[in-house]
C-alpha cells in the first residue's frame, strides 16, 4: 500500500500549473513585443543562436523536478510487511455531516473539530473492529471505503473539511444508505452506522433509511452536535454568514429528528456537547453489538521512499544545468539533415 505520511504537502503541486500558466501569457506577451518591433522571420536571422526548444526543455526539467521535491517532502511511503489477520469484531461506517453550518462554535472548539477529535478516539478505541468514513453534506460519498488500518482513517478524517461538498444540506437518507452498500458480505458480524450530524436543513427520508437499515441487521446511532438554543457559522473571514436579508444565521441542533432516526434505526441518540460523556455513551453501545470473526489484510510496517524521489529531482537539476539556453557554437557548422 502506498501512502503519504504528510499529504498536506501535497497542496502545493498547484504551483506547478500555476508556474506552466505564468510561462505561457509571459511567451505569449513577448512574442507580441518582438512582432511590434519588426519582423519575426527577420529577427530569428538576427539571432542564430536562440533555441525556443532549449529554454521549454530546460523549463520542464525544473518543473519536474519541483513536482519531485514536493512529493518526497510528503514523504511517500510504501507498505512493506503485509499480514493476513483473522479478528474478532464489528464493522462500523461512520457517516460525517461537513455541511456549513458543522463551523458554528457553540460546541468548543467548533462542532466540526469536536467531532473529528471524537472519531479519532473512537478510532483509538477499536482493536479488532473495521471502520470506515462517509461525508456528507447535499451529497454523500465515501472517503475511506471500511478497513482496519487506522492510520489511513484518521488520516483521512484530518483531510476532512466541508469544502469537499459543494452542495448544502444535510442528506442523512442519502448518508445511510451509502452507508448499507459499504460493509463486507461477511456474515455474523455486529454493524452500525453512527451518525455525526447537526442535522439542519434535514432533506427527508432519513427515518425511512433508518428502518430500511435496522430490517438489514444494521443499527443506526445518531450523535448531535450543537445545542437547540443556535449559534451563528463563522464565514471564515472573522464575520459570520448571513441570509439574503443580511440577518445572521443561527444554526440551531434538531434534536428531535436525530432522536426519530435513532429510534427508526434501532440504535440510540447521543449528544455531543463540550464534555466527554458522549464519547462514553457511544463506547457502551458499541460494546453491545455482536462480534464475529473479520478478515483483514494489515500493511503494519512502511519504509520511507523520499530518497528515491530526492535523488529524480537531483538528476533533472543537473540536466536542467547542462543544457545550454543557446545552440551550442561547436556543433553549429554541423548539419546532419540539410541535402548536399
């Protein structure tokens, strides 16, 4: 298994079309500077020497080797030791509400941070179990398909932000059931759904989803983050957002529907607010379902690869120095292809 042990390194690969754009309008403007001056097949006559090929090729090269020096500061590793392990435990889909309104701060530091550090424990807590993440806000779609590699979960739960969904709302239904279509075919094993949702917005169908869940073996649990009294959802820009009327918007905890949908699901409602007792609540119930035997392939060791991305970008770098910007005077008089 290959993975990056710092991704947010990665971000930084849009320099390199960013660097590609800047190149292209600079040609472009200098082109039309030199056509102002006079004419084109003139001023190549001028300048024998000029190469446009050697400067691209020298261009490329630094930015192939500015992708590889990016890449080897993530620090790419790749799974080594591979185990075939057979465990005793659940399988648990966590479905993430990062909807807008998962930013307001009533809960510290903001319902979306609380609820990434109560995955993470949750996280910590499994041992021999499977988990995997479901976002969701309009739209829902899996993040980390179910594992039991619980460095790639919270890995992938710290990359998690409601700029992923450019959709609002809140889809529990849809939530639920990309939730039923992500477990094992394995038999005999404890399952559940937990959602982490504020729940404004609710577009419908969750209670039904629910149900359709619970027929299937599936229990459904709801952890609702907020409080019902409301708080208005930073815009990230030291403001708060607000409507079409400019009123600012106070997003406020359903409660009652999350408490509908856990009923429906036959699992339990929990609330998250800024203590710990949730994090305890939801341990005793998942305690409770049944465990049975889950097959899991482990990559449990990873060596680091960054030395041979190092030694790439070194090589481009010198190629980079060794070719010349103008045609080389020692091989000018040759001329492999002119008819004699």
């Amino acid at each position: 298994m290959f993975r990056f042990e710092s991704p947010i390194y990665l971000y930084l690969l849009v320099l390199i079309p960013i660097l590609a754009l800047i190149r292209f309008y600079t040609l472009r403007d200098r082109k039309k500077k030199l056509k102002a001056f006079g004419d084109l097949s003139l001023l190549k006559g001028l300048m024998p020497d000029v190469s446009r090929k050697r400067a691209a090729i020298k261009f490329w090269l630094l930015e192939g080797a500015l992708t590889l020096l990016i890449l080897m500061l993530a620090r790419p590793q790749l799974g080594s030791k591979v185990s075939h392990e057979t465990r005793n435990g659940i399988e648990t889909m966590i479905a993430f509400d990062i909807s807008n309104s998962m930013r307001a701060e009533d809960i510290v530091p903001s319902r979306l941070d609380k609820s990434k550090m109560l995955i993470e424990n949750m996280v910590d807590n499994f041992t021999q179990d499977k988990v995997g993440l479901i976002v969701f806000a309009g739209n829902a779609f899996i993040q980390l398909p179910i594992t039991s590699d619980y460095v790639s979960a919270k890995m992938f739960l710290q990359n998690t932000d409601p700029s992923l969904i450019a959709t609002q709302g809140t889809n529990i239904a849809e939530a639920i059931n990309v939730g039923l279509k992500s477990f094992t075919q394995q038999e005999k094993i404890g399952r559940a759904i937990i959602i982490i949702t504020d729940g404004e917005d609710h577009e419908g169908g969750a209670v039904e989803a629910a149900q359709l869940a619970k027929k299937k073996g599936v229990r459904v649990f709801v952890l609702g983050v907020g409080y019902p009294e409301g708080s208005p959802i930073p815009d990230g820009e030291g403001g708060y957002m607000k409507d079409h009327s400019g009123n600012v918007v106070m997003s406020r905890l359903n409660e009652q529907m999350c408490q509908e949908i856990a009923q429906a699901g036959g699992g339990a409602y929990i609330h998250v607010n800024n203590t710990n007792e949730a994090q305890r609540k939801l341990n005793n119930e998942l305690i409770k379902l049944q465990k049975g035997e889950i097959s899991s392939t482990i990559y449990s060791e990873y060596d680091d690869q960054f030395q041979a991305f190092g030694i790439l970008a070194l090589l481009l770098l010198i190629l980079e120095v060794c070719v010349m910007e103008s045609k080389n005077p020692l091989f000018k008089g040759i001329k492999l292809f002119e008819k004699k």
